[in-house]
C-alpha cells in the first residue's frame, strides 16, 4: 500500500479516517487483482467531488465577476474543471504516484491515464469532503485550481471553437460564419447531423455529431485547421 502520509504532508490536509483518502486513489481494476481488499473502487467519491468541484468554482466566478454573463462564466468553468486541467493538476501534485491500479492498467500512458488522473483529482475532492468538509475543500480548489484562471483568460482557450472560428473569420476575411445541416440520418433518439460551415458562399469543412450544436463545433474545429487559424 502507498504511503500516504507523505501526501497528507504535502497538501497540508491530515485526513481523520486515512480509508478515505486511500479510497479516493482506487481504480476499479485495482479490485480485479485484490478482491480481498476491505476497499472499494473510487467512483462514488469521483461522482461527489465533481459536484463540490463544480459548486465551488461556480461560487467563485460569481462572486468575483458580477458583471459577466452567464455564459461566458460557464466557459470558464468548463476550462477549469475539464479533464486536461485536472490531469494537469494531478500531475504537478504527482498524484500518479499514488494511484492504486491493476498491473496491466499501470503500464498504460496517455489518454487512459489522463482520465484517471482526472477522475482521481475529483475523487480525492469527494474524500476531502467526507472527511474534512466544505471548507477545506474551497481552500484546496482556490489553491490548486483556480489559480489556473489567469493563464485561462489570457490564453483564451476557454473559447470554444465555433467562438475562435467567428473571432478570426471577421478579423481576417470581415465575414460571419454561416452553419447549416447537410444531412441527417437516424431515430429521433439517436439522431445524427452532418452541419456544414460557409464563409459567404466557400463551403470550408463540415463536422458530424449527435446534436447540431455537436456537429457545428466540429464543423469549426476542422475549419480552424483547413485555414490554419
């Protein structure tokens, strides 16, 4: 088992019941190979930290910016809290270090180990939670996470694509983008758009999703790279 105390010491948190914090770092294919163990995997805590993550955030952009809109508030939100963020964050705390994972699931990297480190950042804060309540929860957040705000703003990778897409067509051509449903095929409860986006009359790339607004984000993603804006 790992040793925990020296993360406790790092992050200034002493936890009362120590089970929660080694929880909190349990994936579920730990279980598969220890079927003994008194643990259980770490996605009931995840579920609860993703809302103490979100409520926090949200308490924070609301009171510290009580002149912008509801959704420019909500993209900033989303940088915050997506999971490239929260691998981030994991990473820089080297919570991978503690992570509790089968053998086969140790040797993987890349995008399997992101969402797991990502999912065990808000498990940790669903744990913190348990254990130490709202409070220590908010300093944690406000230390660790929203300190990322600033490089956020000034990035501006909060912006979505169809919003980068609209920014640079108006500055460099002085034309709107203009989307519309090429095709779509399937039931109405699994339905599926392919959207198009015009500049002017210049079809420049299309993009396919589960809902229009699915598809048009797609659509701006793939026209961002065809003019390499």
């Amino acid at each position: 088992m790992k040793d925990f105390l020296i993360l406790e010491k790092k992050l200034a948190i002493n936890f009362i019941d120590k089970d929660l914090l080694t929880q909190a770092f349990i994936h579920r294919s730990y279980l598969n190979e220890n079927p003994d163990s008194k643990f259980h995997h770490n996605e009931r805590m995840e579920f609860l930290g993703d809302a103490v993550l979100e409520l926090v955030v949200t308490e924070y952009l609301y009171q510290e910016y009580p002149d912008k809109p509801e959704g420019e508030l909500t993209n900033w939100r989303a940088a915050l809290v997506n999971t490239k963020m929260l691998t981030q964050i994991s990473q820089e705390l080297k919570f991978n270090d503690f992570l509790l994972l089968s053998r086969g699931e140790a040797k993987e990297t890349g995008k399997a180990r992101q969402y797991i480190l990502a999912n065990t950042m808000e498990a940790f804060i669903g744990a913190a939670y348990l254990d130490q309540g709202y409070e220590t929860c908010r300093a944690f957040i406000r230390k660790h996470i929203i300190k990322e705000l600033p490089n956020i703003l000034a990035s501006g990778i909060y912006k979505d694509n169809k919003s980068k897409f609209q920014e640079k067509a108006q500055e460099v051509v002085g034309v709107t983008p203009v989307y519309k449903i090429q095709k779509s095929y399937g039931p109405d409860h699994a339905k599926h758009f392919i959207t198009a986006v015009f500049l002017g009359k210049e079809l420049i790339a299309e993009g396919e999703g589960s809902s229009k607004q699915e598809a048009e984000e797609e659509a701006a993603k793939r026209a961002l790279e065809a003019k390499k804006w």
